[in-house]
C-alpha cells in the first residue's frame, strides 16, 4: 500500500516569549489523514503549537511546512476550534457559521449545519443553545471552509461527560467522511487513546512520547488494550523520568484527565 503524504512537517520549531523558551526544538512530521492528539502539562505549550500551525504567531526558530511550503502568515488550509466556541452573541446560528464566506453562502452552511445535527437550530443565537450545540456550531463554523486542517484547541473540555461522548463521535465521524486531518489539544488521555491514530506528549518544550494507537474503530473505552495504552501515557505525564532516575514511578490514578 502507498504511504501517505506527509501535510505538515514541524522542523526544529522553538518559540520564546522574552526570556521564556516554551518550544525547544519541536520535530514532527504528520500523514494527511492522519488523527493526531496533543497532550502534555498545563504551560507546556500545547496551545503554542496549534498557534503556530495556524500561523497566528510565527516560530522564533524553525519552520513549519504545510503541503512543503513554509506556513508564513494566517494558514488558508487549517481552521481552528477553540474551548469556548467564539461564537459571535448577536448573530444567529446561519450568520456564525457563514462569516467570511461569499457567494451561495447560506445552502453551504446549511449543510455543514445538518451535517452536525443542528439544521433546526439556523435562525437562533447563540444565548439559545445549550454548551453542546454551541460547539457543534462552533465544528460547523470550521468545516464550511472545507481546511485540509482542523485544529482543535481543547474543544470539548467544558462539557459534561454525555454529550462530549457525542461530540467525539461526531469529530470522528467528520474527520473520517471529510478526509481531515486533525490535530486535537486535551486534557483528557481517555478522549486521545478514543480518537487519535498517534497521542503526541510535549514535556519540557519537545516531543517526549508520539505513541501511535493501533486500535480498530469505533474504540471501547473497556477494552484492556484501551486501558493499557492509556495508563502508558498518563505514566509517562505524571511521572517524568529525568535521564538518570531509577526511582520507583508512582501508581497511575484511575482519573484519565491530569
Ligand atoms: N503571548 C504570550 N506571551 C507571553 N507568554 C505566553 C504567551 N502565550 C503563551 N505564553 C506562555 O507560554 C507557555 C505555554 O502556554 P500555552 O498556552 O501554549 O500552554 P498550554 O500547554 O496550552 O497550557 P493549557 O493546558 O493550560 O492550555 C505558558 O507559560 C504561557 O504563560
Ligand atoms: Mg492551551
């Protein structure tokens, strides 16, 4: 079978604010297609990464290529989806997610908007919907602008258990019928193992761990191999080996979120 081609490429990106070295060398090489998670401690610099993918900052060393053209301003090909949605309160729904767009407009975010469930939902505002559907908006806002990159920046953190089952099923299901590649920030090693096809852990400004998940799916969280990969990863971010420490690791708490 022919490897994919590689669509975003991270050549020893650093990123300092003043006297902060927050990236130190970051080198990673990402497949189209690919489902990729991020995972790491608050501070660590997560949200950096994704900036720098967008292109809404600019690595201070280093360069990140995009389809092998170096991302220099705003990326056209990535849309970014952040926690708190960022709808706009005085729009309705059809208005939020058509922004920027021109021409037949409004049939393309109707699409997009059945495609996540909330067809009914075109003429309300935002204050009217509940977390959930505001970031089932929020996915549709991305995806009417068809990026080759979603990048999702902790989308799913706010909302209670339930419905952020649903919505990783629905980021799978678009994901996979939309041939995306997707790169998700999270909290949450049991949501990474979920989707991801490799969990990537940033510890100290670089890449400590890029595990990949071989899993069929849909991914049931009780199955013993899910299990094991995710106590491999929370190991790996709750107790970080320096070099030269034997010291006996701390047991894995049970919560999967650190
Ligand atoms: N614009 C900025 N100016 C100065 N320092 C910044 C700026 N943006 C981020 N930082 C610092 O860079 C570090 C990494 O921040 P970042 O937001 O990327 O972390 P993160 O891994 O996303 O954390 P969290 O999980 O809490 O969201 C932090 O110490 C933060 O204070
Ligand atoms: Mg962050």
């Amino acid at each position: 079978m022919k490897e994919a081609e590689t669509i975003l490429k991270a050549d020893h990106v650093t990123k300092s604010y003043r006297d902060l070295q927050v990236l130190k060398g970051i080198n990673l090489e990402i497949k189209k297609g690919e489902f990729i998670a991020i995972v790491g401690k608050s501070g660590c610099g997560k949200s950096t990464f994704l900036r720098l993918i967008a292109g809404l900052e600019q690595p201070t060393d280093g360069v990140i290529e995009q389809n092998g053209k170096a991302v220099g301003g705003m990326n056209p090909h990535a849309r970014m989806m952040f926690q708190d949605g960022r709808l706009l309160p005085w729009k309705k729904v059809i208005h939020n997610i058509g922004l920027g767009l021109q021409g037949n407009w409004k049939s393309k975010a109707m699409d997009v908007l059945c495609n996540v469930g909330l067809g009914d939902k075109a003429a309300h505002y935002p204050s009217n919907l509940s977390g959930g559907q505001k970031q089932r908006v929020a996915l549709a806002r991305a995806l009417v602008h068809q990026p080759e990159l979603l990048l999702l920046d902790e989308p799913l953190g706010a909302l209670d258990a339930l419905t952020r089952m649903d919505m990783q099923s629905l980021i799978e299901n678009v994901w996979k019928t939309n041939g995306l590649t997707a790169i998700l920030v999270t909290h949450d090693v049991e949501e990474a193992v979920r989707l991801a096809d490799r969990v990537i852990l940033l510890q100290n400004g670089k890449v400590k761990m890029d595990k990949r998940i071989d899993l069929p799916r849909p991914r049931l969280r009780t199955q013993s191999a899910f299990i094991e990969y995710t106590e491999e990863i929370l190991e790996q971010i709750l107790n970080p080996r320096a070099e030269n420490d034997h010291a006996p690791n701390l047991k894995v708490i049970s919560n999967s979120s650190y």
